[in-house]
C-alpha cells in the first residue's frame, strides 16, 4: 500500500510540477530543450518531495494511520524538502525553478496531496473497499493476528468473526463467534467471508479439509496464519513455525541463486564505500584516539557464513574493559565514550565493516553477525537459530533496521523472528528497502535505541555477549 501511494503521489506532483512551470514560462519555450528542461526540474522538485516524505515516514502507514499523523509530519517533510533542493541546486544551478514557480508548485503540492490523502485514509475504512475475513482458532497466533489486523487499518482488512478452537473457551475480544468447525461452510456463507485465515492451535484431525477445499473453489483465499502474521508483521512466528515447514521450504534454495548474482554487486559496492568514505574514516579514527584511551578498531570474533568464525572490525566506541563484561548494550552503556554515543546513533562505528565484505566474511546486507562466545547459548535457546547462518551477515539488516540493538536472550529471540522472514524472503528489492530504511537511520540517528522501547520478559536473561 505504501508504495503505491508514493507512486501515485510521486506521478501526480510530477504533472503539477511540469504544468506549472510550463505556465509560467509561457510563450518562452522555443523548442524541445526547453521542454526537456521544464520536466527535468519537475522531475528534480517531485522527487526531493518524495525522497523527504520517504524518510519522515510518511508511506509507512503503521507510523501515520491517519489523517492528522500524516498532516503532522507534512510541515516537517516540507523542511527537508527545502535542504535537498538547496543541495540540488548548488550542483545543478541551472535546473532552479523561477520563483513564482517555485512557489506555485509547492502551494500545488499542498493542495494535492491534502485532499488526496484524506480520499485514502477514508477510502482505508470504507466498508465495500474492505476485504471481509473469518479467523479460524483463539489462541496466541489467532489473537496477535487479530490485535495486527486491528493495528494496520491500510490492510483494509474487516474482521467478520471468529471461529474458535474445539472445545477450548471463548475468547476474550470483542468479536462475533461461531461453530462448530464441522460447519465451516455454512458458517462462511453466513459472514459472507472473502478471506479464511487458519490460526488453530491444534490442526491434526480438526481441519475442516472438504469445507476449506470448497470455499477455494469458491473464489476464497484460504490462508494459513502463519503466513498472515508474517505478511502483516514482517517477521517470522518461531513458535508456530513447523520444522517441516522450513526444512522443506524452496525459499533458502531460491536465495542461494540470489546470492551468487548479488556478492559482486556487493563487493563492488563496498570498495567504492570505503574510497569515498576514506577522509570520514581517518576524521573518526583521530577523534576516537583523541577522546579516550585504546585501540582505534574494535576486533572481535564473530560467526559467519556455515557457522565459520572470522574477525570483524568495528571502530571502538567503548573504554577497554578491566575485566569479561556483558555484550548487552545496556549492560555498557557507562563505557560508551563520547565520541562513541555518537557513533553509535549514526551506525558509522559499523563502517570498517565493508574490509570484511571485501575479505568474503560479510555481505553489505544480512543477518548482524553474533558474537563467537554466544553462539552455543543461542543455538540451544533459539528455535531455527542454525538457519541465520545460512546467509553471510550482513552490516545493516532487516531486524537491524525494524528492531535495533537487542538487550537480552527475549530481544535476541525477537531480532531472530525478523532474520528469518528475510532469510526466507531474500530478494534484491528487500534488499534495497533495508538499505533505504538504513541510509535513514544514518542521516537522522532513527532506530540505534529501538530495542529499549521493547520490552520482553518471558524468558531469562542472558550474560556474556
């Protein structure tokens, strides 16, 4: 949903853009490099306007759910827009729009995307526009699709009823209920369904296979909840996930044939990295050896690829510790140095990383590599957690980028749910949005501290990172 909004968005400020300037460099266009021109800067505007809502979230539609949230951040976009286009036009001086043009078009822009906006925020919760869905089962992965669907209006999603677990109580939301399941068909022509997702704690002699079948033939997406959860959340159910399901799973196959087509493209990208990063690197190199005692790099063993140990290097953002600490973040926080706070909320501590890359240990986009030390501990206590090394780490990933530094073994379990639903989905485009997500969290210092607003405390916590 999100990117077709910045579509739609991005082909509508273009034609404004161009239709303005056109109008107001009427009767001066003489040929069809003055035409060329109109559109380059159109084209040079709508794309710093989409670039500078991108990044202040205004196509995630988890963060801006509504009309007000997204009129909020409008302001704030406006602003960056400004910056790029001040960028822009100092390397490309002779592509600056004429004033009144100028102004025209952001006055256009304002007066589109408002009404636009508000069309969808209220075509979201319009009921023919709704895709009507039946849940099958009422315990934890029925309930979190439920409280998802719920949170995620953009889905468009409506919830006509529940059908619960045989012979398990009612559950507790307010939702209509029926059964038994034996009478699924009659029960989805009741609701009028569209869409049947299967969330049953227990499946083995309770699907209502004939039925299912039936309403598939119907037209009915059927789908296992499962793979709901994972559409709506972006992250991987461990608990419910079956053995089989991932041990004969064509998803790890098919990204093996990614991964040969894409380690060039990503060494090549790293060398290019560290030439133009060069004089950033050598400024952070003399200001960490300035601010405090030690070492430049950091140097640590990790695990790599196939459970291989190798040696990644990290700029040093913490005092030498006298004695074996925690690897939780939060459990160093009073060594952080000043230099390395900053470091840290920029990511660019992770910059020596594209050496590793080079060397083959890394990939520029994966998995964060774990420490050696924590790997025993988190292959007993984390379910499929061989599976994360079947894909090189990565500088930036997926759980990196939606969930941050992780704080203890339930956060670490919580970053693995993430790791897997990229594993599983590898492709060049997700690749491309978690590099896009990352380059946010660079330039605003978004994300470093994510894992501190969640708080998990199911499981035991854990020491020696």
């Amino acid at each position: 949903m999100g990117r077709l909004l910045a579509l739609l968005e991005a082909s509508s400020l273009f034609t404004a853009t161009a239709a303005i300037s056109l109008f107001w460099r009427r009767g001066i266009i003489v040929d069809w490099l003055d035409v060329a021109t109109v559109l380059g800067q159109a084209f040079a505007l709508s794309l710093c306007c989409i670039v500078a809502f991108y990044y202040n979230d205004l196509y995630d539609l988890r963060i801006t759910r509504d009309f007000s949230a997204f009129a909020s951040r409008l302001l704030q976009s406006f602003g960056v827009t400004f910056i790029l286009l001040a960028v822009f036009y100092r390397v490309f001086p002779e592509a600056r729009l004429a004033d009144g043009a100028f102004v025209s078009s952001f006055l256009i822009i304002a007066g589109l995307l408002l009404p636009m906006r508000a069309v969808t925020y209220a075509a979201m919760r319009r009921r023919p526009f709704m895709e009507r869905v039946l849940v099958l089962g009422n315990g934890s992965l029925a309930r979190q699709i439920l409280e998802e669907i719920e949170a995620q209006p953009h889905f468009r999603y409506e919830i006509v009823g529940v059908v619960p677990d045989a012979g398990a109580d009612e559950p507790a939301f307010p939702y209509r209920t029926f059964g038994p399941l034996d009478q699924l068909a009659k029960i989805v022509e009741e609701t009028r369904a569209d869409r049947v997702v299967v969330a049953l704690s227990e499946r083995r002699g309770r699907l209502p296979m004939r039925a299912l079948l039936e309403c598939q033939a119907r037209g009915l997406c059927i789908e296992d909840g499962v793979e709901t959860y994972e559409r709506l959340t972006g992250k991987v159910p461990l608990e419910w996930l079956a053995p089989s399901t991932v041990l004969f799973s064509d998803d790890l196959r098919k990204s093996s044939r990614y991964m040969h087509i894409a380690r060039g493209v990503t060494m090549l990208a790293s060398l290019v990295g560290l030439v133009a990063a060069a004089p950033v690197l050598a400024v952070i190199a003399l200001a960490i050896k300035l601010d405090s005692r030690g070492p430049v790099l950091f140097v640590q063993d990790r695990i790599g690829r196939y459970g291989r140990p190798f040696r990644l290097l990290k700029f040093r953002t913490m005092l030498p510790g006298e004695n074996r600490t925690s690897e939780w973040v939060r459990d160093n926080d009073a060594r952080i140095t000043r230099v390395g706070k900053w470091l840290r909320r920029f990511r660019l501590d992770e910059l020596p990383q594209f050496v590793n890359i080079l060397r083959g240990d890394m990939s520029l986009v994966g998995p964060r590599p774990h420490p050696a030390s924590n790997f025993e501990l988190f292959a007993d206590r984390i379910p499929h957690y061989a599976l994360r090394t079947r894909v090189r780490p990565g500088v930036t990933g997926w759980a990196q980028v939606r969930f941050g530094y992780a704080n203890d073994l339930a956060e670490e379990i919580e970053k693995m749910r993430f790791d897997l639903f990229y594993i599983r989905h590898l492709s060049f485009w997700m690749d491309v949005h978690i590099l896009f997500d990352t380059v946010k969290i660079v330039l605003f210092g978004r994300g470093s501290k994510a894992a501190d607003a969640y708080r998990v405390d199911t499981l035991p916590k854990a020491v020696g990172q």
